[in-house]
C-alpha cells in the first residue's frame, strides 16, 4: 500500500497545542492524525461530538445537575428498595 501525503493549513497555536497533546499521550502528529482518519473511516462519523457553545453550555449544566444529585439525590441501600420505590 503507497502511502500519500496530507496537507492541511492551521495556525501555529493550535498546531503546537495538537503537537503537545499528541506527544503526551505518546505519538506525534501524523499518528494522531491517521488515528483519526482511520476512525473516521471505521464509523463513518466523526470519533467525537463537535462542541459548540450551545453544547457546551448543556454539559456545564449537566454537570451542575449531577453534581447536585449525588451531593442531595436519594440514596437506596440495594435494587430491590430502588425497585419498590419506583413502581409505587
């Protein structure tokens, strides 16, 4: 199989951030970027969900809901009293 070249136009910001994220998990940026390639092509669909401020703005209340729930949510001792509580 002949490999081919990929080129892309990104600013220097983002490039270095994307280098130094790679590099922390181990690769460089060619392998991050033909491991998500490849994913790409595996799942037809991006290996993640774009944010945009709205979805961002939803996680960040998510995690408000969350956290207010374990912090003062109901707490059952085992399946059975969760069970009983919710078919009453």
């Amino acid at each position: 199989m002949n490999n081919e070249t990929v080129q892309i136009r990104i600013d220097q910001k983002t490039k270095l951030a994307a280098q130094k994220a790679f590099k922390s998990m181990g690769m460089d940026m060619s392998s991050g970027v033909k491991m998500f390639l490849t994913q790409v092509v595996k799942d037809q669909c991006f290996p993640f969900i774009p944010s945009t401020k709205k979805t961002i703005a939803l996680r960040k209340k998510w995690d408000k809901e969350v956290a207010e729930a374990l912090k003062n949510g109901k707490r059952y001792t085992s399946t059975k009293e969760m069970m009983d509580d919710i078919l009453v």
